[in-house]
C-alpha cells in the first residue's frame, strides 16, 4: 500500500509544479523575494515608505460553477483570468495598485497538463491586473472531488495612500454615473445560465450560436480586467467618488454599497449597449428583466460615480485608451436604492 493507491499522485504534483515554473515566473518584478515551490510567499514592500499612510487592500472569490462549463468543454485556459479578475477587480474599486495574488486549487484527481493551463491563465491575469503571482496551494482530494471536478479560489492584495481611497463617501445627489462595457458574462450567475442553457434550451457545448462562436466561446469568454483603467485615471488626476464593480447581484445589489444613506441611483438602460449574449437570454427565456438586471452585469462590467462636469472628459479618455464607456446613470436623493428606466419604472 502507499500514497498512490488511495488516490493521491505526489509525482503528479511535482511533474505540474515543473510545468508551471515559467508561466509564475513571468509575473515576478524586483519585489518578490521568494521562488516556486517555497512554504511561503515572500514579497517586498519596502517600497511604501513613499506613501504617507499605506493602507493595505485585500479581496478573495472563486470562479463559482462557471468551471462546470470548462469541464463540459474540457477547456481550461481561461478559467484562470476569471480568478484574477473577481479578486482584481474588487481591490482596484477602493483606487488601490494590486501587488501580489495567491490561489487555490482542488481537485479530485490532479492532472498535471490540465491544471497548468489553470495557471497560465492566472499568471496572464496577474500581468494584465499588474500584480505577482507568488503562491498557491493546490490539493489532490481523492472521495471530496470527483475525479474531474474542481475547485479554484484566490487572493489579491493591494495598496493605496489612505486619503487616496475610494470609498463612496463624497457622493452626493446631482452626481453622474459612467459604465465601462463589460465583454460578456463575466463570473457570475451561472447556475442560471447552466439552466438556460443546457436545461431549457438543450444546447451542447458545442452548438453555434453567433456567427462561429460556440456555447462554449461565449460562456468560457473570460471576465475582463479593469485594473489598468481605473489606475490610469487615477494617476491623470480624475476625481473618482466610487467605483463599483458589477459583479454577483448585478445593478441592484453592488451599486448601493458605495451609496452614502442620503443616496440613491437612476440608471437609464437604454443607454447600456446591448450584448449579443443578453439579448439572446430575452429573446429565448420568459426571465423577467428585473431578474437579469439581478443576476447578471447586463453588458456593464464597471461603474465610476463622478461630478457630472467631469464626466465627458472622463469618458472620452476610457474612448481613447480602447474602452467603451457610457454616462448610464445619475445620482438623486433617497436611501441607496437603484432604480433602472424600463423596469422600475
């Protein structure tokens, strides 16, 4: 008898570690004091002594049960940058820099090639939100998982001055709202799409449904990282009051968190651009629109809360930099509600 036999593959583990070598190391800058493979992550911050009072930023999530669609189409290539971006996108709302990210990750049965395309993809999410990816763990749990199942979980920390943060307090009514165009679902509400999609529709993964586009493309599209355009306006000095990232809840449940209690919001859905994958879920399910504005980011992945004198400058610097953004919204006075023209009222 020996470790093997009950399901765990330790030269499978060390043959992944290896596979991945390069693709963590790829992320590294001068502040990561540590290698591969130690008991810990060792990071620099000597750095902060040119903050006045550096304020540490930390954020953890998963990527939930879209990995049942990387499972179904065996693809696992991407699934990684939606792990940086849920983690990411949470720090950089409060205006801080990401510095390092950590993951997790649980399986049943370890497959070395499967699992370092998981890691690509995180250590390409990691450069695009500017941060290092220097640890992880990752558990081979024979009777927790089935074989193919997994689990994958992460950890971003960042850094901001503490009169630089970003924390809704200064909103007050007469305010606007800018949303950046989100590129697809994102993470979140897949339960429901699994629903729609393979239950009620009987699609396969395979099926096409725009142009050559699969079920598998548009539902594995990885969620976007908004990192850099946040920071980028920050440092060309834009006034940003908050900062919400439209992630699980949708509209109704992430804007009010940054709502001071004399404030609510007014969004106007017809300026939100209209996805291919929203309108496909109208068109095809009796959902009422209120549940999708619920659930999902309904084509906005980002929201800025700013003076409405600001406000065109600011979206034509997102329009330069690449960006779609759009004025989808204002403040007025209330008890940090969310109303959306269309549906509400």
């Amino acid at each position: 008898m020996d470790y093997k036999s009950s399901g765990v593959n330790i030269d499978e583990g060390n043959k992944f570690v290896s596979k991945i070598k390069r693709y963590v190391e790829e992320t590294f800058n001068k502040n990561v004091l540590s290698s591969i493979g130690g008991f810990a992550g060792l990071y620099d911050i000597s750095f902060i002594k040119n903050y006045k009072r550096p304020i540490l930023v930390s954020g953890t999530d998963g990527v939930g049960t879209k990995l049942k669609v990387a499972i179904m189409a065996e693809r696992y290539d991407t699934i990684g940058i939606d792990l940086v971006a849920m983690c990411a996108n949470d720090v950089v709302v409060t205006g801080a820099k990401p510095l390092f990210f950590l993951d997790y990750f649980a399986t049943g049965k370890l497959n070395a090639n499967k699992m370092s395309d998981i890691i690509k993809g995180v250590s390409k999410g990691c450069i695009e939100a500017g941060c290092s990816l220097i640890g992880g763990e990752t558990a081979e749990m024979p009777g927790m998982y089935a074989d193919k199942d997994f689990d994958l979980a992460g950890f971003c920390v960042g850094v901001v001055d503490y009169d630089q943060i970003i924390d809704g307090s200064k909103i007050k009514p007469g305010d606007v709202l800018v949303g950046i165009k989100s590129n697809g679902f994102h993470s979140n509400g897949y339960s429901l799409l699994r629903k729609i999609f393979f239950e009620e529709m009987k699609l396969k993964i395979d099926d096409k449904l725009e142009e050559d586009k699969t079920v598998a493309d548009i539902l594995l599209k990885p969620t976007k990282i908004y990192v850099k355009d946040i920071l980028t306006l920050i440092d060309k000095g834009y006034s940003l009051k908050g900062v919400v990232h439209i992630t699980g809840g949708g509209f109704y449940e992430n804007i009010p968190r940054i709502l001071p209690e004399n404030c609510s919001v007014e969004i106007y859905s017809e300026e939100i651009p209209e996805l291919f994958e929203y309108r496909f879920i109208r068109e095809n399910t009796d959902i009422e629109l209120r549940e999708l504005f619920r659930v999902f980011n309904m084509g906005i992945g980002m929201v800025l809360v700013v003076e409405e004198k600001s406000a065109n400058d600011l979206i034509n610097a997102l329009n330069k930099s690449g960006e779609n953004a759009f004025l989808i919204g204002r403040v007025v006075e209330g008890n940090q509600t969310v109303k959306i023209s269309g549906v509400d009222f």
